[in-house]
C-alpha cells in the first residue's frame, strides 16, 4: 500500500478535530425527546432548521410528507459520508472507503430486489443512499439495466462480484436474497479484516472497532434468533472474526434457557458496560430493546476507544456510525407519526 | 577552560560569546518548542474553524499560547545579554 500517504500527524488532528465539531452538532437527546410529542409537519420544520435544512429546502418542492423527510434524511446522509471521504487525509481514506462499502451492499441488494419484484426505476432510486464507493451516476447505470442477472453483470470488477455470481442463481431461484445479504455482508467484514491487518498504519486501532461491530453484531443475530424460535445450525448466519468464535456461537444459540444463555455470554465477555447491559437486558423482553441497548453499549465502547486513541480512524467512525443511528432516529420518528404510533412507544426504537 | 596564558580580555570575549550563545540557544530552543506545540493545535483549530467560524477568534487565542514559552526564552536571552 505504498500509494498511501502517511502524512503529517497535524493532518489527523486536523481531520479528527472536524468530526468532533460534526458530532457535537448531531441531534442530542432533549430534541429527540421533545419529537416525540410533535406531529409530522412539525417534525420536518424541525430538522429543517438543523443540518438538514439545504435539503429540506431544496426537495421542499418536489416532495411532501414522509417522502420529503425520508428524501432529505437520504440525501443529506450521502452528502455527509462522500464529504467526509473527501476531507479525511491518508490511511484514514482508506479506512473510511474500506467502511463505506456497506453502503454498496445496501444499494446494490435493494436494487436487486426491486428489480426482481419489477419496481419501477424511479421509484427505487429513491430509498438508495449513494455513500459508498458507487455513486449516483454508477447507481443509475445499474437502474437501467432490466434483470437482476445484468445487474450483476454490470458490476463485474467489484470486490463483492464473486459472492454476486456465486449466489445470485440461488436467490433467484427461491426469490430471497437474504442469503445473499448475508454472505455478501460476511465478505464485506473479513475484508475490512484485512484491510486493518494489511499492514497500514492506524490499522490495528482499526481492528479493535470491526472486532466490537462483529461481536454486537453477532449477539444482535444471536438475540433475534431466539426471538424467532430458529434453533437449526447458526453457524452460516454468524460473521466471523470478532472475539467470539463461530463454535462459540453455535454453542450458545443451542441454550435454551434465556437466562442461562445471558449467563453463558456474560462469562465470554470482558467489559464491564457490556456486562452491565447484558444484565439489564434480562428485564427486557421485545427484541427492539435488547437491539436498541446492544447498539447504544457499542457507540458508548466506541466513544470511549476514540478519547484513547484521538488522532485515528476512531474519531471518523464513530461519527459515521452516530450519524447513522441519528437518520434512522428521525426516520423512525417521522414514519411512526405517520402511522399515529404514540410517542412512547416510539421511544423504545430510538437510539439515543 | 582557561588556559595559563589566556589574559584577561581573552577571558572576557570567552563570557560574552557564551552568554551570546547561551541567549541564542534560549531563543532559538523555545521557538522550536513553541512551534512543535503550535502545529498540534493550529491544526485543531483550523479543523474547528472550518466547521464553526464563530471559533475563530477563541482558536487564534489558543494557538498563540504556546508563544508564551518564546517570551520567556527571549527574557533570558535579553538577561544575560545585558
């Protein structure tokens, strides 16, 4: 990876110190609080006097409703990562890009899906998220093509091609491509493995934070797996690399006692806010807030890695992440209001 | 070190040339510290500034801070000059 500047640490100071500034204008908790009792057209003024505001105003006239704030919250997110990717010197380009692919996934599976189900272009183009490395243009070129095969075919050079055609005849011949989901997001987390462990500097720091996003991602699967009943061999559903292994994993899904199965992950786990939200997670029955409480658990983690290691790839991700949630925060809000859910049950879904 | 047959106006030029460079040194040495602590939070601030003008004028007082330390190296250097 010689093609990477190491640069000059004042370079990642300088990158680091902007998305500190970005995170701490994020939406904080008293806002969100104060939604929950707005309705929709309120909620919209809302955000259109925060970060979304260009947005908001420039799509005002083209879209109403839910489709205006799911458009700007679209909008606004994409144009936040691709800026990001701009500003962000060296290695932590590489990094960034390297994270950003998941957002690939996400597109190029909707846009699969849509095309099987015969959606029209247009239509589709409208919930993509254009923040990885295929961008507007790329993304429209795939809406054109007319079968999910030539879509796949139009992305022939693409790190994920080969999960594509390997999967691709399968997904179409059950018509779920939720296999195809899952093997493509396992190739994407054992290659930002090793992109971390490559040999670039900050990789290790980077390491530490796919580690973290493997192990909640898989006690998240392991959560909603008992909450569907789904007692078969788990292994293919389980990413690898993170502290657990997949064994493990399995071991733990056979459980079928709750508590016992709490018990058994608390003695794998080291940190003492996991632990504590593994025992919190005992009173809590609805799937929504075991996920809501292991993703707050891992921003929490997060933060704290990035103020041990303030000038790395640790500062970006976490705002990338908080970002994240915050769009899906207010989607959330906005569509439940829409469907007239009261607003403390909205609260239950909302990470804050 | 002072040879036997190193007179007295020998003996003075030799002080006056070490308290000069003794001065240089103080000036020379805090103005490197100054600008090594200066890179780390110019680089912040301009990172801040980009994101929130209104910090402008709060960074450009933290930057020059470390200044402080080049003043006390050029009083040291002005006290044992004259």
């Amino acid at each position: 990876m010689a093609e990477i500047s190491s640069g000059l640490a004042t370079n990642y100071i300088y990158a680091c110190t902007r998305m500190r500034v970005r995170r701490s204008l994020l939406i904080p908790r008293e806002d969100y609080l104060r939604m929950l009792n707005m309705s929709l057209p309120e909620i919209t003024r809302f955000i259109g006097e925060t970060n979304y505001r260009s947005e908001i105003d420039e799509l005002g006239t083209s879209f109403s409703g839910i489709n205006l704030v799911e458009e700007a919250l679209n909008w606004n997110l994409a144009k936040e990562y691709q800026n990001i990717l701009e500003l962000v010197p060296g290695e932590l380009k590489y990094f960034t890009a390297s994270y950003l692919r998941r957002w690939d996934i996400q597109n190029v599976v909707t846009i699969l899906r849509g095309k099987l189900q015969g959606v029209q272009p247009g239509k589709l183009k409208e919930v993509l998220i254009p923040a990885g490395r295929l961008d507007k243009v790329a993304l429209d070129r795939l809406l054109a093509e007319e079968s999910p095969e030539r879509v796949v075919e139009a992305l022939k050079g693409e790190r994920f091609y080969p999960v594509l055609e390997k999967e691709l005849p399968r997904a179409m011949e059950t018509g779920s491509f939720a296999h195809l989901e899952n093997e493509l997001y396992k190739g994407y987390y054992a290659r930002l493995i090793a992109d971390a462990t490559g040999g670039i500097k900050g990789g290790s720091i980077f390491l530490k934070y796919i580690k973290l996003e493997i192990d909640t991602r898989n006690i998240q699967n392991l959560f909603r797996l008992r909450a569907g009943r789904v007692r078969e061999d788990v292994r293919g559903l389980m990413i690898p690399g993170g502290s657990f292994s997949v064994e493990e994993l399995q071991r733990l899904s056979g459980l079928e006692d709750r508590d016992e199965f709490i018990d058994a992950l608390k003695r794998q786990v080291r940190t003492a806010p996991l632990l504590n939200t593994l025992e919190a997670i005992r009173g809590k029955s609805a799937l929504h807030e075991v996920e809501v409480a292991l993703t707050r658990v891992q921003l929490d983690q997060m933060v704290r890695m990035s103020k041990r290691y303030p000038f790395s790839i640790l500062p970006v991700v976490v705002y990338l992440e908080e970002k994240k949630y915050e769009v899906a925060n207010l989607r959330a809000l906005a569509r439940g209001k829409e469907a007239g859910l009261p607003g403390e049950r909205l609260q239950g879904y909302l990470v804050m | 070190m002072v040879d036997v047959g190193t007179t007295l106006e020998m003996v003075q030029a030799s002080q006056a040339g070490m308290s000069a460079l003794g001065a240089g040194l103080a000036v020379g040495l805090t103005g490197i510290g100054a600008g090594i602590a200066e890179m780390a939070i110019g680089s912040a601030a301009v990172g801040a500034t980009a994101e929130n003008r209104d910090v402008f004028g709060l960074v450009l007082l933290l930057t020059v801070i470390p200044e402080t330390i080049v003043i006390f190296g050029l009083v040291v250097a002005l006290l044992l000059l004259f």
